[in-house]
C-alpha cells in the first residue's frame, strides 16, 4: 500500500505534468488558428492551378511532345512515395496514422510487383517506416516548416523530385499527407504528382470546390500548349508539395490540440483519483493512531 508521502509526490507530479499538457494545448491552438488560414488560403490557388494545369493537358495527351512530367516514361515499374510527417511527437495518432496507410500502400504495390521507394519530409516519419522498409528510403527532409510552411522549402523537395525523375529513380510518384477537415478530423490523402494527374483531394466532393463553366468558350494559347506546359509542370509540383506541407502543418497542430486536451482532462481525473485514496489513507492513518492511544489508555 502506498503510503501518504508516495501519494503526495506522485499528485505533484501528475500535477505538473497537467500544467504541462494544458500549456502544449494553447500553444498548438494559437498556431492551429494561423496554420488553417494559411492551409484555407492556399487551397484556391492550388485547386485553380491544377485545373488549369489539367485542361492544357487534356489538348496534349495523346500528342508525343506532351512534356514528361505529364506523359510519365511510359512505365509504372517503379513507385515514389513522398511521406509528409512531423518532426516532433505528441500528436495523437497524426504520423502513425499516416505511416500506417503508408504501410498498406507499400504492401499492395510490392504484392502486385512493383518497386517501392520512399522520400520523407520529417524524422518521425523516417523513424517508424525504416523499422520496416529502411532499405527503401532514398532521402529526407527534416525540420520543414519549423517556423511555418514556405514556398521555397515546397519548391526545393519539389526539386528534389523531379531531380530524381529525370535520373530515372522512379516511374510515378505520389505524396502522402494528411488533410485538414478540422480540429478532430484529418485525412490521409496520396496524390499523384508525375505523372500529372487531375486528381485533387476532395476536388470532387469539397464544398469549397467551384465548378467552373467556361461556357464552351474556345481559347487560344500562346507560346503553344505544350511550351506553357514544359514551365507550369514544375510550377504546379513545387505547389502541390507546399498546400501538402500547409496541410500537414494544420493538421499537426489540430491533432497535437486534441491530444493534448484529452492528456489534460485525464490527468486531472488521475489527480482526483489520488487526491480521494490520499485522503482515504490518512483518514485512515489517524484513525489507528486514535484506537492505539485509546487501547493504551484503557490499559493503564
């Protein structure tokens, strides 16, 4: 049975740890608030961007001086997975859900044939997926967005990629992230990037998605097609990568909130807990040292 100074110690303790958690749970909301509005802000653009990236590609699919990042080489052998992660913990389950997906899709691909390779960005994300499939991580990036997402940073891993395309490291690649719905909500999304392929998270069932009408109006583009393509491709990877990264970013903080609420709610249902046996036992405690004084006066 512990004993009242054990009970002592461990509520200090609990009690420390709840000032801790509660003050982790404002710090993440404060910068939940300007996460999401940047990740809010960014969607538009990049939804726009894409669609307009998708149009241009619809007139050159078929054609051979499609550029490469949107035709592919021809091949889906070998597979990059970009894996957007956090480089610190107490986020609830916002990397392992993401890394396990990742998992999944590994599994399915290597089942089917196919050769896997794997970029993160962030180290809680190199740690858990190179317990299993280190041998297939080709590059990280760590402490992105440390002071908040920036373009520069989307636009160096969007490098990277295509760097490593161009080297023939892989066939398609696909970006793995978590999406922001809200403070509870985030969800695990793989978007292709190269190929190039219209298919932007909750494009289709997205509120905030407009559809656009352009009223069979008949455009003309110049340079040609294929020579606007040849500058935006890269463009619109580099911004794919960083609404990824605003994603990521927001839903980190909304998961590291919520985490840290419910920490802060149990440790204060442990406090009670302790706080009622701590005073059961000393209650107890007087109560024997009463019947010892009171059995030894009636001795005497």
């Amino acid at each position: 049975m512990a004993t009242l100074k054990d009970l002592r110690t461990r509520i200090d303790s609990v009690t420390q740890t709840q000032k801790i958690t509660s003050a982790m749970k404002m710090v993440a909301a404060s910068k939940l608030r300007r996460a999401q509005e940047s990740a809010e802000a960014a969607r538009p653009y990049a939804q726009r961007m894409e669609r307009m990236v998708g149009s241009l590609a619809e007139l050159l699919q078929d054609r051979d001086d499609a550029p490469v990042l949107l035709r592919g080489n021809g091949a889906d052998k070998t597979h990059l997975i970009v894996v957007a992660t956090s480089d610190r913990g107490l986020c609830g389950g916002f990397n392992s859900s993401i890394t396990r997906a990742t998992r999944l899709r590994i599994r399915q691909l290597t089942s089917d044939g196919k050769t896997v390779k794997i970029f993160c960005i962030g180290r809680k994300g190199r740690e858990q997926l190179s317990r299993e499939f280190g041998s297939l991580i080709i590059g990280s990036a760590a402490e992105v967005g440390k002071r908040g997402p920036s373009y520069d940073e989307a636009d160096t891993i969007g490098q990277t990629i295509t760097d490593l395309f161009e080297q023939g490291e892989f066939d398609i690649c696909t970006v793995v992230y978590n999406h922001f719905k809200s403070v509870m909500t985030q969800i695990v999304t793989f978007q292709q990037v190269i190929p190039f392929a219209d298919s932007a998270p909750d494009a289709a069932n997205d509120d905030e998605a407009e559809q656009i009408d352009h009223g069979g109006a008949i455009y003309e583009f110049e340079p040609e097609e294929a020579e606007i393509l040849e500058e935006l491709l890269p463009y619109n990877l580099s911004i794919q990568v960083f609404r990824a990264l605003l994603e990521s970013a927001a839903s980190e903080q909304g998961a590291r909130m919520t985490a840290m609420d419910s920490a802060t709610r149990n440790a204060g249902e442990m406090i009670d807990k302790l706080t009622l046996n701590f005073n059961r036992t000393r209650q107890a405690k007087i109560t024997g040292e009463l019947i010892e004084i009171i059995s030894g006066a009636e001795a005497t």
